[in-house]
C-alpha cells in the first residue's frame, strides 16, 4: 500500500492486526460511554488499565471533536477546521497504539486541516503529524539516550507504536 493508498476505517493501523474500539462520528454528541468499554472478563487490573485508557481516548475524541468545529479562518488567516477523516483516522491510530501508562498528548490542529500530537515529557520528543489518512510524519527523540527517529509513515504504524511504548515506560521525574 502507498501513501496515497485509501484509508479502510475498518481496517487495522498495526501489522500485529490490535483490533481498535469503537470508532466514533464527529458528528455525534460524544458520551464517555461512547468510547469507554472496558473488558468485561479478565484481571480487576486489566479492568482499570483498560478503563484509563479509555478515559484519556474519551478526552482525546472531545479535543478532535472541538478542533473539527473551528470555523475557516480560526487562526487569523485562513485555517481550515480539523477534516472529519484525519480526526477519524488520528482516533483509531491512537486506540491502537496508547496504553494506560501513555500520558495524553497535546492535540494541535494545522492550518491546512491536519493535526500535529504532540508530547514533550518524560524526557522524550514524540510529535506526529497527519496530513491525511495513511500519511504520517514522526519525529522521535531521546533526550537520556540520544536516539532519534525522524521518518514518513504510511501503512505499517508499528515504529510509532514502539516510540509511544518508550515513552509510556520511562518513569516519571
């Protein structure tokens, strides 16, 4: 698949096949039960891990939800409003890839319609930018270890998975 290949809602981000939660409509009046659906068999923990996640999916879906409001011209030019298939897209890219250890990002709209995610913590860089459904930029730095990643990112979100795991593990300081 190209960058410029269809985006399938439906279809899994992640070549391991982690099946997303429900996607939402923006145009939907969002409920946390809308996006919190914690597992109904399993460990009390899994239970509450799955549950965190799902609250800061909640946040994240209202963030999007309000940035695809903004009216033409929100940043005193002629930004455009976040575009309903990239909120989509960033929604089932990040069901895919938080865990409850991921702190929430700063979701930052672009003049263009896209959407830059944003995390500066922890001692790690992680920001991501979609253009559009299947077209990613990620850069990634390390600022403990020196490591980092800038790349384009298509259809495989593998990579981007593994940075947000990094960050997810380094303890807080």
């Amino acid at each position: 698949m190209t960058a410029d290949a269809a985006y399938d809602p439906d279809a899994s981000l992640m070549a391991s096949g982690v099946s997303s939660l429900r996607s939402f409509s923006l145009r939907q009046n969002l409920t946390e039960e809308d996006v919190i659906q914690a597992p109904r068999s399993g460990s009390i923990s899994s239970y509450f891990a799955a549950k965190q996640t799902n609250k800061c999916l909640f946040s994240i879906a209202r963030k999007l939800q309000e940035l695809a409001g903004l009216p033409v011209g929100w940043d005193g030019y002629d930004g455009q409003p976040l575009q309903s298939d990239i909120a989509n897209f960033a929604f089932k890219l990040l069901s895919e890839t938080l865990d409850p250890d991921c702190p929430p990002p700063q979701i930052v709209p672009l003049g263009y319609g896209g959407l830059q995610l944003e995390w500066h913590e922890r001692g790690i860089d992680l920001e991501i930018e979609i253009e559009a459904p299947n077209r990613v930029a990620l850069y990634f730095c390390d600022h403990q270890t020196g490591e980092e990643i800038e790349q384009q990112i298509s259809t495989d979100y593998t990579a981007m998975a593994e940075q947000l795991a990094k960050l997810s593990s380094r303890i807080q300081t």
